[in-house]
C-alpha cells in the first residue's frame, strides 16, 4: 500500500476528485487503484487556502512505481499498528486507579480486558449530574468542590473543546481514537489533522466507556476521593478513601492519574514522602475575538465557506526579558468558562460543543513560568503560587465567581475598561469590567503587553482594541512532578504508579491516555 501526502483541494471542491488526482501522481488512471482511503485532512491557510488530504491506495507494481514517480509525497505505508497486552493479569490484588480522566479510565480499559477487574476512584460525580453541578455553578456562582470543571468523570478534558491533537508520535494514539469512534465520537477524528469531539460528544462517549468498564468487571466508585496511603518498608499495601465514610482498600499497586487540580492529594502524598518535585507550567488569560473576524484574517476571501471548517490559531514569541508567550487551548465557536475547584479561587478555560458554532473564538495567552518565579522551594511552591493568582482574580471580580475582564485597547494603555466593545463576552456567571494590572503580577502582564502586538502582526486582528482579556487561567498543566523510574513507572514507592497530567507526564487528553495505557502496560508485565 502507498502514501500519497499533498493533495490539495479548493474550497467548494468535492472529494469525489480525490481518486483522480491520487491516480495522476502516480501516472495512472483513477480505475488502476485497487484501494483508496482518506487519512488525514487539513486547512492550509498559509498561502491560497486549500484543503491538504493525504490517502492510501493500492495499485500493482508499487515498488516500480515508487521508482518511476520519485515523489517525495508518495512513500510505502507503514504496517504497525497498537497492539493491546495479550497477556493476563497475574496480580495477587486487585488494582486501584485514582482519577477517571483520559489517563485513569484508558489505563482501567486495559486492566479491566487483561482481567485485572480494577478500581477505579473518582472524587467526583458520573457526568450526568456532573453536568448539571457545573451548568448551576456557571448560572449562579454556588460552586461544588466535589463536582465541577476540573473533578469528575472524564476529568478537566470533559469540559474543553475535547481537542484531541497531540506532538507526539505514538502508535497508542491511532488506537486511542478508535476506541473514541467506537463509543460513540465522530468519525472524522480518525482523518482530521486537529481532531475535536467536543464537550456535547464527550458525555455520550464517557457513558458508552463507563458501561464497557462495569461489563468488564471494573468497580467504578464516584464521589470517593483518595485520602491516605497504607506503606510497610517502602511498598504500597492499601489505600484509604473518603466518600461518604471511610473505606479501606487492600492493594499493592495504585495508579496516580489525579489530575492536574488535585492539590489536597499533593499535600497527602508530600506528608507521605512520595518523591515529587517543581515543574515550570504557564499563567495567563483567556484572550477572545468574533470568530467571523479571525475567520477573516485567516481564509480571506473564503471566510465563511461552508467546506471550511471554523477558523483556529497557534502562536508564539519571546519577549525581550526571555519570557515565552504563546496561544494555548484554543476553542473555536467556544465559550470562556468558570473553571473553578476551590472556594475563593478564580479560574478561566475555554470550552466548545461539536458544530463550534458559537460567536466567539476563545484561547489560553499564556506566560512560561518556572520555579524561580514561585517564591519558594518547597515541592509544591507552584501550587501555592496558582493560588495567590486565583485569589487575587477572585478579588478582583468581587466574588461570587465573577471574572475581571478588559479590553485587549484598555490593558495596552493600563486603564480600566467600562464596558464591552464589539465583543461580548461569554464567560459565566458574569464579568466585572476593570484593570487586570490590578490582579495579576507585573511580570506578566508585561510579557502579554509585549507580546500582543507582536501577535497581532502574524494574525491581523489578534490584538484587536475590542478583544477581551479575561483572568485567570492558571490551569494549564501541573506545577508539580510525581517522580517515576523511566523503566517501570513506578515511583521510588514500590506499586504506586504516577500517570498523566496530573504527575506531570502529559499534556491534553490523547497523551494523557497514551500514559494510562503505558502505566497499564507495565502493570501487566510486572504481574506476570
């Protein structure tokens, strides 16, 4: 089978010519391919924009013809492919896995099908009622800390865009993204260079996960958080809970997939002399614009064609004091969200639905921030540096989760804004109008107002006078490391396995995934 990368496509044209102009890079009619499969699709908007697809055919005489063509483009396909552990589990107890994010609820899949029957903890709610806690807090600022944007089945991903777009070049991810498709996710993330779900999507494909795990003998306990460790000369033996009362759990292997926010785990496991240590992340805000208008800077005069889907961005520069800026998370059609999961702490994220349909575009403009700037050495400086930055943006808003809010025009001149221009935003359950200078600390708030003119100029209309700036998000990936042997996963703490995002060893949901099933992997073969 060969690879053709490359071929392009005007907007409006159909992909029924797809086959034809595969063939003619080969020097071959249409009916000489003997296969033809779509594998990946793009926009390139970097020039005359086109649609870039990539395909795999089979025709005879390959190996001739990849000698005659000498295309660059054209190449054999490789024939690896994810295999899940055949083997099964031989542990003498059963599992425990703490977190049911993408990296907890891949890691219980393999167990649960290597006949581990695990458990699985998750301090938070299923995410039917999930949704509704957040959709209350969103309306009326009563936060839940048990249950809301950042705890509970799925994890902090379930309230995103669910991009599911990664660097890294793993042969788990293709199986990942089938195993989404096949509970219930659109097809077109097996196709599509920057592949989404979306927050509606995800809720389906997390209950159709949560019924193929129950079937397959996994114990899926919500509203049970992990609270303690049992240790006896230096291995795990058990695991306490709190839920609605305390639960001993017997078990010499627990994996860590806890997320990013779970900062009273953190604080157990510090007390417990579990090795961990600081790890540089990135603060910012939520930086938003009308979709049509980056729509616009983008696709030009195709803005708005119905074969082109909403317009997205990836930026970056250094700043002359050597502070990275770059665009995080970017939601399309998407809304600003509370992201909340403390009391007194204000946090931002974005968020969108499937269509992405909504009037905004939203993304993270964030600052690199490493351990010098967390006032400490303590192994978890870095939370408590996320936390005076969420009280400060909770003062600010003046309570009751209010968001502080500027004009992009407003915090360059460093005066408060009054009120909206042409972008509303969409954050909930409300913004205050003020000067973010007021809660957020001068060293960042010069790199962003440095960096925003200089992003504007690869993107017109980045720093558009209008554009609201909305604080904090201070979520963008740990601040601290759970450390591991790169060999067996596990942590100096023999059966605790560090795993995902959380243990700072991801960075979004497909790589967080990739390392519950890399975790799960290496359980199987130790309990053999």
């Amino acid at each position: 089978m060969l690879r053709i990368d490359e071929i392009h496509l005007a907007p409006g044209e159909p992909e029924t010519l797809l086959p034809e102009r595969a063939a003619r890079r080969l020097h071959l009619s249409a009916a000489a391919l003997e296969y033809f499969r779509i594998v990946r699709r793009s926009v390139d908007a970097r020039r005359e924009v086109s649609i870039v697809y990539s395909v795999h055919v089979k025709v005879r005489g390959e190996d001739k013809l990849l000698k005659r063509c000498r295309d660059k483009h054209i190449s054999k396909v490789a024939s690896q492919r994810y295999a899940p552990p055949s083997s099964a589990y031989g542990g003498s107890s059963r599992p425990v896995v703490a977190g049911a994010g993408p990296a907890g609820l891949f890691c219980a899949l393999l167990l649960a099908r290597a006949g581990a029957r695990p458990i699985l903890l998750e301090r938070g709610a299923p995410v039917e009622q999930r949704r509704a806690d957040v959709d209350f807090f969103w309306k009326t600022g009563l936060l839940s800390e048990g249950s809301n944007v950042q705890f509970g089945e799925g994890g902090a991903g379930t309230f995103s865009d669910g991009k599911l777009n990664t660097g890294t070049h793993d042969l788990r991810n293709r199986w990942i993204l089938e195993q989404l498709v096949r509970l219930g996710a659109p097809e077109e993330i097996l196709i599509d260079a920057k592949p989404h779900v979306g927050t509606d999507k995800l809720f389906f494909v997390l209950q159709n996960l949560r019924t193929e795990l129950l079937a397959l003998g996994c114990d899926i306990r919500f509203g049970s958080r992990l609270s303690d460790l049992s240790i006896e000369n230096g291995r795990l033996t058990g695991v306490r809970t709190l839920s609605c009362s305390d639960d001993f759990i017997k078990t010499d292997t627990l994996v860590l997939a806890v997320g990013h926010s779970a900062r009273d785990t953190f604080e157990m496991l510090y007390r417990r002399g579990v090795a961990m240590e600081q790890k540089p992340f990135a603060v910012g805000v939520r930086l938003e614009h009308r979709q049509k208008d980056i729509d616009l800077a983008q696709y030009k005069q195709y803005a708005g064609h119905p074969s082109l889907p909403p317009t997205s961005y990836k930026l970056s520069c250094h700043t002359s004091a050597g502070r990275g800026v770059f665009s995080f998370c970017v939601c399309p059609g998407g809304q600003v969200v509370a992201a909340a999961s403390e009391q007194g702490r204000l946090v931002t994220n974005g968020m969108s639905a499937y269509a992405r349909d909504g009037e905004n575009i939203n993304g993270g403009l964030l600052v690199g921030v490493t351990p010098a700037d967390f006032g400490g050495s303590h192994p978890l400086a870095g939370v408590e540096f996320q936390r005076r930055l969420e009280e400060a943006a909770f003062r600010a808003g003046g309570g009751k989760f209010i968001a502080p809010a500027q004009r992009v025009e407003d915090f360059l001149a460093r005066r408060p804004s009054a009120g909206p221009g042409a972008v509303l935003p969409s954050y909930r359950p409300d913004v205050r109008w003020t000067d973010l200078h007021s809660c957020l600390p001068p060293f960042l708030t010069e790199a962003l107002e440095e960096a925003l003119p200089i992003l504007g100029r690869r993107v017109a209309g980045y720093d558009s006078p209008d554009a609201v700036l909305t604080a904090v998000e201070s979520r963008s990936s740990s601040p601290v490391r759970i450390l591991r042997d790169k060999e067996t996963y596990q942590s100096p703490l023999n059966g605790l396995y560090p795993c995902g995002e959380g243990a700072g060893y991801a960075g979004g949901i497909l790589s967080a995934a990739a390392d519950g099933i890399r975790c799960a992997e290496k359980i199987i073969e130790a309990a053999k």
